[in-house]
C-alpha cells in the first residue's frame, strides 16, 4: 500500500510566541486552572506506570484528581522505565565546565539532527533542573562524592558532564521513586489502580477522548472505564523489530488503537538503533540486551584492521587494531552520538571486520581504563553491567573486550502531540516514550529519562488543568451507544483472534514481521528496500489472520491471546512505519535513506523538502492514510550538517 | 543439549495442580532459562496444548517479573541470578529440571507458574515512600548525603520486588523485602521525618498481609538475586524497637 494523500499542513497552537526562554513560563500563566474543590470532580484516565506515566499518575493525585491507572505488568513498579541503565541529563552545570540550559537545549536540537520542535525542546532543558531536585527529595540515591555532592557523568553527542546516575539502574530507581510516589497516592484512596490490565481501545465522543476499554488479564474481562481526559504513557513501539532491547511485553497497541480512532502518528520511521548492545546468540534470541552507553566513556571501540581477522581480540597487536571512532570523530571520539555510532559499526562489519559469531560485532574494550584507574574503580562504575555481561555470555569483560552490536532501542516516532502534550484528539494526552515530540530523529543518551519524567511531574500536570477547566464535558454512561460499540468491537477482535485456529504460532510471525523490517527498513533504508517491505507486510497481516492459533480462552489468563493482539496491531503499525519511511526521501539522524548520505558515508538531510514532522491521519481500513506535515522553525539553533568529527 | 522439565500446571487458582513432564532436546547452552520454555510453548501450541504460563518482561533482571523455583531454589542454581539471566549453560546435558511456582500463602497461585504478589505492592504503599509532593523538592545540593550512606541506601534500593526471599524463606516472610526499603530510606536524611512511623506501619501491613516471621535463617539473602544483606533485617529490628521507644505505635 502506497498510496496516501497530502492533507493540510497542521500547526500546533499551543505553544505562545515570545521569546524562547519566557515560553514555558508564559504558557502556564494562560493555562486557565481548576480549583482544588472542583478537582476531585474530574477523572483522568493515565495508561502505563512508567517514568511518564507514574510521575504523572502521582502528580495529578496529589493536585486533588481522581485518577485511575492502568499497567500490564503485575506491579507499576515494573515498567520498562525500570531497565535504562545509564543515567538522566540536567543542565544544573554542577561541574563548571560550561553547561546550561541553553546548552542543553543547543545540544538536544542539534542531536536530534534538527527535526524537534524547538519550544519543546527549550522547555525539557528548563525543567530538567527541577527533575532532579524531585527525584533527590524523594529519596533517589544518586551516585555521590565523597564530599557528599552529587556526581556527574558524560554522555554520547556532548562535551560536558551533566548526566546523573545511580550505578547502572538509574531507570529502576528513578522509577521506583515515582511508583513509590504513586503508592502513596493508591494508598490515600486518589489513584484506583488496575495492575494485570491492558487497554484495548480507546472511546472517542464527540471527538473527544472520554475512556479506554481494557481487558483484565487475569479474569479476561473487557470492560469500560470512562473519564474527562485519557492519558496515554505506554511507551514506544520498538518491539515491532522483535528483537529489540524493549521489554517482551512493550508494545504499540495503546497509541495504535488511538491513532485508528483518529489520532495523528508522528514521523514513525525516527526509531533509535543502540550502538552497544550484546549481540544475537542464535535463532533461539528473545530480545536484545543493552549495555550502557555510559560505558562508552571508559571503553574504547574496536576492530582488526584486516578482513576476516580471526585471532583473539588479546592476540591482536595494537597496531594492527583499528580505533575507528576515534580515528574518524577525534574531538568527539567514542562519544559520538548513537546514530552514528551505530552506522559505523555497521560499516564495519559491512566491511568484514566484524568480530564474533557471523562477523556481526566490534569490540568495547576496558583494557585501557582498568590500567589506568584500576579495576576497582572500574568496577565501582559498570560492575552490575560487567556482570550482566558476563551472565548473558559466559565471557568475563574485565578480561576480555564486549562484544558490541547496534539493536533497535528506542522509538522517537509517536502519537502526535502540541505544546500541551495533548493529540489532535481533545482531551487525549501523550507523554514520556509514546509521544515524538522532544527527540527529533535522533535521541541523545540519557535523554529519555528527562523527557519522561519532565512531561509527567512537570509539563502535563500544569497543562491538563487548562483543557479540564475549559469544560464542556457532558455526562456519559457506561450504556451510551457509542461506548458499547467500541467495546464490543475490541471483544469481536478477539474472538476473531481465538477463532482462526490456525497451525503458526504468535511469535513465528511476529519474528518474521521484525525479520522484514530490520532487514528492509533498518539502519539503511532505500527506496528498493521500502517498496519491497510495503509488498510484503500486508501479505504478512494476510497470513496472520488466516494461519495464527491462538490456544484456550478468552475467559482466562492467556498469554498467547495477549501476544496475538499486540503483534496483530504491530502488522498494521509496521505498514505505516515504512511508508514513512519511504516518504522521507533524506537521511536524518536515526532514519538513514542510502541514497541521501554524504561523499564520507553520513546523513544527509534535505532540509528544503523535510524539515517538518510528517503527521499521518488513519484513512480506515484499506485506504490510504493522510499526510499532514508540520513545518519546523529554527529561531535559535541554525541548522547545519551535523560534525562531531 | 536435552533435557526433563518437571513443570507444575495448574490451570487456574482454585483448580489443583500437579508436576507434568516434558522433554526438551536440541536446545543450547547459550540458551536463557526462559527461552527454553519458549521454545517449549511453541511446541505445545502447535500439539493443541496450553503453553506454561509465566511472568517475565524485561528478561534483563531488573523488572522482577520472572519468579521460578528451579531444583527447589528461587531463581536456580546461579547466585544473584534471576531466572531470565540463567543460562543453560548452569545445566549439564540430561539434566532433570523441577520447575515451580514462588510457594507462599501470601502469594497465591493464578495458573501454572504465575502468581500474585500485589500484596508487596501494599507493603509499599503503607509507608515505603518519602512524602515529597511534585514542586515542593529544595535544591538538590542543599543536602548533603555522605557517600557511604547514599551507597547503603543504593544497595538496598536496588531489590526488584520479585519475592525470591519469601519464596526461599522456610516461614514465608517477607522481612528482606520489608527491611531493604526501611533501609533505603531510613539511611538518608530525606527519609527522617517518616523514620518511624515508615517502619510501624511497613511492618503491620507485612503482618497482615499473612507472610510469617523471621527466624534468622538466611535463606532469603542467598537466594536475593540483587544481594540485599541479611543485615538489613537486623536494621528493621533496631528500626522497629527505636520506633517502640520512641513512641509512636
């Protein structure tokens, strides 16, 4: 399916003029707000419990709102958020070595290889501050100094140390800091949680987004639940590539059952492949694991300078190795951003110079550092993901080199959103991972962790209010026909699922599907690759629903049900992500078209034809979808061919 | 490699349930644990059969899903090792694998391998927080955490929650759950308002959530795949009674 069609360009009205710095500010100014007594009148809806979803969950609660949350998982304490290993950026320029926030929004723009909104983007560096100061008084041990102040490291795409850490589980104690935050609330009776919960669809009246339909996953049920606001926090989408280092059970569903209601999806083809994660095993690999980019500060990356080189990595003399980072991005060196560095490690072992099983991997050796620091310090750094290193492989790091393989991590791409955070759809707000709003094309290590947190404590509390406050709302009932339709056609779907009966598993597809799109759609991309793609998945979709089984019931917990509606979603989402991708004829930041690169190998953009979010309207089902393109201003960060050389 | 999985199934919380034998061949020692039960699964759908239903997410060992009783440990054999981070590797070929449930009244069983560990959740939400509204948080630097206290804090912070301690504990307690998040945040001086009132609370919820008492046996910070130390229960314990003396019950 390639046929879609240019609609209106759409603009996004919330963010106020001025200059950059007074924006924020100026914004929560006008934002009308809601009196604490009329506050317990509204409920919001929040789905997911990660960074994003728990920060805002707790926040509204404690603002006097009734919230109801969802997750899958069995605890909200188990989000995905819970794996980010390396750490969160703030511009609190602790270390004096020029940071700011303008440095960090300079940095995030040009990161992001000029394809994020520049008021978005301003108002993340703003809050980043305030970020941290939270995560402290709640109680988020941070790596410390001696002296008791916190510590800082350096992160991939800068030259200044502004990342805080927590070992290597940032993630996890960022985000028990909010599900802690979150219980509290639980506890005081103003959140009703849903653990083991699974939104199916969302309920659209009168053009507003006014509930969910979820399905208990314990007992089957499918139920509604209704509210003034939906909040959508259900992170991003890459696990459409099967491998990927996203958790087995992230998936798409939430913002794609949004999008076909309505919603715009933003530039699908931005997603992140990771520069150092453990490369495959075999055909048996579940999904991928990442080690931490910040291991990128103390290791240097590697290979033989000689094709098919098959010798130890410790038999390999120092010259006859090639740093090639370093050689080809000296003032950056092994810091470079992850788009590139992952396109260089490809190029590599493209090359022939990949090391390990299938040629598919560069070194990350630690050799260096452990004599230079000793293997203490190193150890007092990385030893949980020296270990987690060592558990995956069976090889001890502080002995011999990783081996390091890009993986698909992250997806910059999502729902559609304004200033305010809030979709096309009134009253349905997007934040942390499964928006696209902050990253642009390519996503700045330690970068995701600020956004989600930002969006949840900070930005969308402040601008919900303004929506809630407007009103307008009529009341609305379980019984509204508008309300049982989409219920019963969220449990027709499954029933459909349960009925094919088929003789290929779940997974058996959905590795094939994620198969297709690492091949053909990426980390190089063409118009060949694409066209092929957009031939196959539809055939792929067609297959699914006439030989997948789904075994037992639907009045029970079944797992392989839960799986069969994920990956059913993902065959209609991998359509769009790839026709995006087809569309977007320049290279830029994480989407990497080979017909647009520079004479050296890089991404070249066109900003004349694309300097704008592609914004894609679901056309129904076997119709095109509308493209509506939302131009980008640059005011403050001149766009240039990104150099990290 | 082959192997025997001796699997517990039971199909539902009320329904009974017994250990069921499969064979699995062909599979590697690159393998994780749970990958060979997926490979498992698949071959059960394809036969018509229910696959074996359990937690996992992450598969990273560090959501605190995955929860197995593997040859009568929590999590198998590996020290500090989660049950998707276990390789086969830890297994010879020919190898015959018992495969069971976390066993604990607290956490009942909800079919096959799944159970329910909400009530960790509520131990949480009785008081394993520090008051600290959105907006409200000071400076960062205006309190200073020595760097032995802010790593105590981190060592205990690090539990995932899964419920190998209950699981591994004869009485079914949960007092390394209970005592690392005491720990964490009664080490740090954000967490000194709440310190005793945090620790009364924690402990009734514990207790009537139905998990046993402490022993001092042990069994719970061997089989920890994030090494919280048996000493931090010695800290609930002295948390607790200064909270007595202090007069806050």
């Amino acid at each position: 399916m390639i046929d879609y069609t240019v609609g209106e360009d759409i603009v996004d009205r919330a963010a106020p003029d001025g200059p950059i710095e007074a924006r924020w500010d100026t914004r929560r100014f006008t934002a009308k707000l809601v009196n604490p007594s009329n506050r317990r009148k509204h409920r919001i809806i929040v789905v997911g419990t990660g960074l994003a979803g728990g920060s805002a969950g707790a926040t509204l609660a404690e603002q006097g709102y009734q919230v109801v949350q969802f997750c899958f998982q069995d605890s909200p304490r188990r989000a995905h958020s819970v794996a980010a290993q390396g750490g969160i950026n703030a511009a609190k320029d602790y270390r004096n070595d020029g940071d700011s926030i303008h440095r960090l929004f300079y940095d995030t723009v040009k990161g992001g290889d000029f394809r994020s909104r520049e008021s978005n983007v301003y108002r993340l560096a703003q809050v980043s501050v305030e970020i941290i100061d939270q995560c402290v008084a709640q109680g988020v041990p941070f790596a410390r100094e001696y002296g008791g102040l916190l510590d800082n490291r350096s992160f991939g795409g800068v030259q200044v140390s502004r990342t805080f850490y927590a070992r290597g589980q940032t993630g996890q104690q960022l985000l028990i800091g909010a599900y802690q935050a979150l219980s509290r609330q639980i506890a005081a009776g103003n959140i009703e949680m849903h653990p083991r919960t699974e939104m199916l669809d969302l309920i659209v009246i009168d053009g507003r987004a006014r509930g969910i339909v979820a399905r208990d996953l314990i007992t089957g049920e499918v139920r509604t639940y209704l509210a003034d606001a939906v909040v959508l926090a259900t992170g991003g989408y890459g696990n459409i590539f099967y491998l990927s280092t996203n958790a087995k059970g992230s998936n798409a569903t939430a913002i794609w059952r949004a999008h076909r209601r309505g919603a715009y999806l933003a530039n699908p083809c931005y997603t992140q492949i990771h520069p150092t994660c453990i490369p495959r095993s075999g055909e048996h690999q579940s999904k991928l694991t990442l080690m931490s980019e910040s291991l990128r500060n103390d290791g240097r990356i590697w290979v033989p300078k000689r094709k098919g080189d098959t010798r130890a990595p410790n038999e390999i003399p120092e010259d006859e190795r090639d740093y090639y980072l370093e050689r080809i991005y000296p003032s950056f060196g092994n810091l470079v951003p992850r788009d590139i560095a992952s396109r260089a490690a490809k190029n590599q072992c493209d090359e022939g110079r990949g090391v390990g099983p299938g040629g598919l991997g560069v070194y990350l050796d630690f050799a260096d550092a452990i004599a230079r620091l000793g293997r203490d310090a190193v150890e007092a750094r990385y030893g949980n993901l020296f270990d987690m290193y060592q558990r995956i492989t069976g090889e001890n790091p502080y002995e011999v080199p990783m081996r390091i393989y890009p993986a698909i991590h992250y997806a910059m791409g999502g729902l559609w959103v304004d200033y305010d955070l809030q979709s096309n759809l009134a009253g349905l707000f997007v934040i942390g991972e499964a928006n696209f709003s902050d990253h642009g094309a390519n996503r700045l290590g330690a970068s995701a962790l600020m956004q989600g947190l930002a969006d949840g404590y900070f930005v969308l509390p402040a601008t919900i209010n303004d929506y809630l406050a407007r009103g307008g709302l009529d009341p609305v009932g379980p019984e509204d026909p508008a309300v049982r339709q989409v219920q019963s056609e969220a449990l027709d779907r499954l029933q459909r699922l349960l009925s094919v009966r088929g003789e290929r598993t779940v997974d058996s597809f959905h590795r094939e599907l994620g198969a297709l799109l690492w091949d053909k759609c990426g980390m190089a991309r063409s118009d060949e690759s694409l066209r092929d793609a957009l031939e196959r998945i539809p055939k792929l979709r067609e297959q699914f629903w006439q030989s997948v089984t789904v075994p037992g019931t639907g009045a029970e917990l079944n797992q392989e049900l839960e799986k069969a509606n994920r990956v059913a979603d993902f065959l209609e989402f991998a359509e769009l992500l790839a026709l995006d991708a087809l569309v977007r004829t320049e290279s830029c930041g994480g989407h990497f078209r080979v017909e647009s690169q520079t004479p050296d190998g890089e991404a070249r953009r066109d900003d004349e034809n694309f300097s704008h979010v592609a914004a894609w309207e679901f056309g129904g089902d076997g119709r095109g979808p509308v493209l509506h393109k939302e131009p980008l201003q640059f005011d403050y960060v001149h766009p240039t061919q990104r150099s990290y050389a | 490699m082959n192997l025997t999985l001796r699997i517990w199934r039971q199909p539902g919380p009320d329904a009974g349930g017994s250990m069921v034998t499969y064979q699995v061949s062909d599979v590697s020692p690159d393998m994780s644990f749970l990958e060979v039960l997926d490979v498992l699964n698949e071959r059960l759908i394809r036969a018509g059969e229910q696959p074996v239903a359990f937690d996992h997410d992450c598969r990273e060992g560090i959501c605190g899903s995955c929860a197995m009783v593997i040859n009568g440990r929590p999590h198998g054999p590996e020290q500090t090792t989660t049950t998707c981070q276990l390789h086969l590797r830890s297994f010879r070929d020919g190898d015959v694998i018992d495969v069971e449930p976390w066993r604990a009244r607290p956490f009942p069983v909800i079919k096959d391998l799944v159970v329910d560990r909400s009530a960790f959740d509520r131990i949480i939400s009785s008081g394993g927080y520090i008051t600290s509204p959105t907006g409200s948080a000071p400076e960062a630097h205006s309190i200073l955490v020595p760097k032995p206290v802010a790593d105590l804090a981190f060592e205990n912070a690090t539990c995932i929650g899964c419920g190998a301690c209950v699981a591994a504990c004869p009485n079914g307690s949960a007092m390394l759950f209970t005592a690392a998040k005491v720990a964490h945040l009664n080490s740090l001086p954000q967490g000194q308002p709440e310190r005793e009132s945090r620790v009364l609370s924690m402990v009734a919820t514990m207790d009537a959530e139905g998990f046993g008492g402490c022993t001092n046996t042990g069994e719970c910070a061997a089989a920890c795949p994030k090494g919280i130390p048996l000493s931090s229960i010695a800290n609930l314990n002295r948390e607790y009674l200064h909270a007595l003396r202090a007069g806050r019950a």
